[in-house]
C-alpha cells in the first residue's frame, strides 16, 4: 500500500493476511485494498456507494 495513504483497517479482521483498508483520496473518494493483494490492486468508489454497501452489510439484507 503506498506510504503516504492513511489505511485504516477493518475491525472485522483477523489474524493473518487477508484484511480490507479503506482510505480516502484527495477528491474525497473512497479507496478499498486488501492487505494480501501482492498486486496492491485499489478499488475506487463515491462516499455515497460506500456507504450504501456499509449499511446494506450492516442490515444484513445481503444475499448470500
């Protein structure tokens, strides 16, 4: 993960390698990674699409 990104990582997470870290961008975007990707692979979304995955998960309305 670049050095100069602030990552916070999931509570959710366990011991090990396979975390998310969410951070924001300078546009105030939203940024996802996983700690185990050796690819440093970055997802990118709006506030507004993260927080609707964040309260659908927390709802539990998902489908499995």
């Amino acid at each position: 993960m670049p050095a100069h990104d602030h990552w916070q990582k999931s509570s959710y997470c366990a011991q090990g390698d396979s975390c998310v870290h969410v951070a924001t961008d300078v546009g105030g975007g939203v940024k996802l990674t996983e700690s185990s990707d050796p690819t440093e692979a970055i997802l990118r979304t709006t506030p507004g699409v993260w927080a609707a995955l964040v309260r659908t998960v927390k709802e539990g309305s998902h489908q499995d």
